[in-house]
C-alpha cells in the first residue's frame, strides 16, 4: 500500500513537471486538462472496483458518499477560483484545485477500501 501511495504521489508530481514546460495559461490549461482526465478516468476505474464488491445495501452508501465527494469538489474549487474571478489565471486554479482533490481522493479509495 505504501508503494502505491508514492507511486500516486511520484504521478502527481510528474504532471505538475510535464505541464511546467506551458509557455502561457492557454497551453497550461490544456496540459493541465489532460492529466486530469487521466485522473478521473483512474477514480472511476477504482470506483467500478469498489462498487463491485459491495452488495446493494452497501453500494447506496458509497455511491451517495461519492456523489457528495463530486459536489464538494466542484463548489471547492469554484471558490478558490473566484479569487482570480475575471483573470486569466481562474481557469488554471479550477484545473489545479481539481487535480489537488481528485489526487487526495484517489488515495483515499486505494487507502480505505
């Protein structure tokens, strides 16, 4: 467990590396885009293997915890970006804010269940 948690980090680590080579927000926007479609896809594959496991009964409750997972991201990271609200900078803040949770949370699965 140990070994994925570093290997998790070590990736995050890799994308902020990969997309610091953007030569201005358009392009960071799109790099950061792209690894974070990767890291969806990656908690939605683990999502899929949890659900498996679990009977109906159970399955309720970790789909609820996780649509309320969604929700707290996304109004997360709407206002940490409204602090640059109007800036070129906002799009890149939601992008990173999402890769931020969407990171913890991945962890978290891997970690608990």
């Amino acid at each position: 467990m140990n070994m994925l948690i570093l290997m998790l980090t070590l990736q995050l680590v890799t994308v902020s590396r990969q997309c610091d080579n953007a030569q201005n927000t358009v392009e960071l926007e799109d790099c950061l885009r792209r690894e974070l479609d990767s890291l969806n896809l990656e908690i939605r594959e683990r999502v899929s293997e949890i659900e498996e496991r679990f009977p109906s009964r159970k399955r309720v409750l970790f789909d609820r915890a996780q649509r309320t997972w969604s929700l707290y991201r996304d109004l997360q990271c709407e206002s940490e970006a409204a602090q640059f609200e109007g800036g070129s900078i906002a799009g890149v803040s939601t992008l990173r804010c999402h890769m931020r949770i969407a990171d913890a949370r991945l962890t978290e699965l891997n970690e608990v269940y």
